[in-house]
C-alpha cells in the first residue's frame, strides 16, 4: 500500500492548507476560522486512531457492541457524554440549549472478507466481515467533528447532536429506529456525508436535489405440487412458474414505467428443488426493486403483486408476496446546499467541488431522516491517485485517511454556518 494512502501531513497541507480568499459565511469569522484550522490539525491524528481501531474489529448491524463500547469511551475521555440510542448506537450533544443540527454517521460493516493489503497494519481481524463501505472513515470523521465542536463550543451559536448510527446496511435499519426514538425532535437541518471511491482525495461531490433511489426489497413464495419427473402431468412445476415470473419481473420496468423516469429490478436469490429426478413443489425468489419518485414505487410494487399473481392463476399455483420497504431517496436540500459547497469551495477551492449530475440509484438510509428534516449527503473522494480503483462492497475496498481532515475541514464549517442560521431564524 502507497504511503499516500496514510495521514500524509503534506498532501497539499492535507491537515489543510484552507484556500485563501472572501470567506462568505458570517459565522466564520477569521479569528474563529484560524482557531478551527488549528482544532481540526490537532484532533485529526486521533480521527485516524478511530478509523483504524474501527477497521480492524468491524461488526455487522445491530451487532456493534464492541464498536458502541468503544466509541463511548473515547468520547468519554475527551469530556463528552454520549448517551445509548437505537440499541447499539450513541448520540451526543455539544453546545447550548436543544440541538437544532444533527451530524449523523453510520457505524456497522458488511458480511464480506477483506482482501489483504501490501503495507497495511491494520486490516481487519473478523475473519468475513469488513468495513467495505467506509463507516470507519464515517465513524472516525463524526469523532473528529464532535471533538472539534467541543473544543469550541463556548463560541457555537446553538447546539448540535451528534448521532452514531448502527444498521445502515440492513432491513430494518438504524436510522428508522432512531427516527422512531425520538432522536430528530427539535431538530431542523441534518448532515451526512458518504465516502465516494470514484473521487480522490481532495475532491467531493454535491449536488441539490435528488440524490439516491429507494431500495425495497420482495420477497415471493411459490407453492406448486412435488412430484416425479417422470410424471408431470400429476405435478404442479414451481420452478417453471418462477422461470416465467423471473422473465415478466425483469419485464415490468419496461412496460410501466416511464422511459423518462427511472426503475431497476433485480432477482438476486432463486431457492427451490430438492433432486434432479423431483418436480419441485416450491421455489423461494427475492430481490431489490429501486425507484425514484414515490409514485413509481408504487406502480412497481403493484406491478409485482399483480404479475406474480397472475402467472400463478395461470399455473394452476399459489404465491404469497411480501414487499419490505427499504431506505426512502435522500433530498439535498438547497439552503444546506448553497451552505456546503461554500464551505466546500473554500476548503479545496473550485477544481475539488464537483456538481454530480444525476442522481444515484444506489440507497441509504439517510433517506429516511431525510424525510423527516431537510437534509444533506456529501460525497467525499477517497481515492488515492497512485491505486487501482476498488468499488464500495467489494474485498479490496480501501479508503485514504487523508479525506478525514478534508471531511473535517468542510463539514465543520457547514455545522457552523446551519446553527448560526438556526440561532438567526430563533
């Protein structure tokens, strides 16, 4: 592994040079910003503690005991008081008087093995699991911003609650549980961002408005009749009904939806039969429908209950259809916009901001606080220059630990600027 891919403290200033320049925000005033800079520099080094503590004894969702125990005691030792939330999650509340903004990062890992890497120490030792989507660099960035506020929190305009959230990755999820427990009252702006492999370091992604998809996931019994196969007549063939149902569901984007709107569907997980010489009698399909708009979702759930219903009528069969909902989509919201890309621009100046252009079918469970309070995601680079690129949810998934100071830097003063708007709008 390339040093570059280490806490470089030269990588353009990476504990960060700021661009110079008109800093428009009127809560960043530049004796305030100078203490900031100063602040990140010194609690970034534990930041990266964190992430390398957290990559090495990664935990599935609703299973992050040890990843709570040791967030709260770092926490704790900094002076804060993190309280238990939604089982194995933490919140934490710094300034004064009911938070108004919450920073949210996700905590659990993946079922997947990490690849080994040439040079890195602190690979992970969960033999199957890792953290393929970086919540260890979401993790350790929320610990730096905590940090950073409380350092400075006898200058916040407001309060802002820090929220340690467990199972993004799963049905159900953390941040409905969360929701659910009340941890959004009082709350008027709320902040994420995502670790993004298609960028480098010192790049991030923003954009207004729609960024990613619904996800819900179907999951379809077929009930036939079990026979021989030397006699089908006397069977009723359930894996021949799922091979017509397979073929209609990969059908029903194209037929009902849109071609200016957007859909996708999968089938990732076909179970049936039991020997080559039985008709099966029952086959068990599950997969992911993706969507955009509330309306396409339900045109395609629909779609899927009166499809396979049907096939089944004419199969002489039964079906039974469950459809879980998943993550809802994530709106930007545009006040949160204008504020994050400034902070952005004056963080890595215009060539590290980029307007990502359409929004993403993939989910996350953001969305559901997204629907609750407006919202933002951020999209940070982590890529080193000099590595091949390795997609998120795949083994050899690595994330530059020089993007948590970057992270760091932007996210700060977004905090910063939507308190200060807050206190203005009280």
């Amino acid at each position: 592994m390339h040093e570059t891919c280490y806490l470089n403290q030269n990588l353009r200033g990476t504990v960060r040079k700021f661009h110079s320049g008109t800093y428009l925000m009127s809560v960043v005033w530049t004796s305030l910003n100078q203490r900031l800079d100063q602040t990140i520099k010194a609690t970034t080094p534990l930041a990266v503690d964190v992430r390398r503590q957290l990559h090495q004894y990664p935990e599935l969702g609703w299973k992050e005991h040890k990843t709570q125990a040791f967030l709260t005691e770092t926490l704790e030792k900094q002076g804060l008081k993190p309280r238990v939330a939604a089982k194995t999650g933490l919140i934490v509340d710094i300034g004064t008087g009911t938070p108004s903004v919450l920073y949210r990062a996700d905590i659990d890992a993946l079922p997947i093995g990490e690849q080994p890497k040439e040079g890195i120490s602190f690979g992970s030792k969960h033999e199957g699991v890792m953290h393929a989507c970086g919540h260890d660099m979401h993790s350790a960035i929320g610990v730096g911003l905590a940090l950073t506020m409380h350092e400075l929190s006898e200058t916040l305009p407001g309060a802002v609650r820090f929220m340690f959230q467990p199972a993004e990755e799963i049905i159900p999820s953390g941040a409905e549980q969360m929701v659910n427990e009340g941890v959004l009252e009082g709350i008027e702006y709320a902040l994420a961002l995502h670790v993004d492999p298609h960028r480098t370091t010192g790049n991030v992604g923003v954009r207004d408005g729609l960024l990613t998809a619904t996800s819900d996931t179907y999951r379809i019994h077929l009930r036939g009749k079990a026979g021989h196969s030397a006699r089908p007549h006397l069977a009723k063939d359930a894996i021949l009904l799922a091979a017509d149902v397979i073929r209609a569901l990969y059908s029903l984007v194209g037929q009902r939806i849109d071609p200016l709107d957007a859909a996708v569907i999968n089938v990732g997980l076909i179970e049936g039969g039991s020997a080559e010489n039985i008709i099966a009698g029952n086959v068990n399909l599950t997969g992911v429908v993706r969507t955009m708009r509330r309306e396409t979702r339900e045109k395609m759930h629909d779609g899927i209950r009166n499809t396979v219903a049907s096939l089944a009528k004419a199969y002489d069969c039964e079906a039974d259809i469950e459809i879980q909902l998943g993550s809802s989509p994530i709106h930007n919201d545009p006040i949160l916009h204008t504020i994050l890309q400034q902070a952005a621009r004056h963080v890595l100046g215009e060539d590290g901001v980029h307007p990502i252009e359409k929004p993403s079918t993939g989910a996350e469970d953001f969305g559901r606080i997204s629907d609750v309070v407006p919202s933002y995601m951020m999209r940070l680079g982590v890529k080193c220059e000099d590595l091949p690129f390795a997609g998120l949810h795949t083994p050899n998934f690595f994330a530059d630990e020089n993007a948590i100071p970057v992270a760091m830097g932007i996210m700060s003063r977004t905090i910063l600027q939507t308190l200060s708007l807050t206190a203005n709008r009280g």
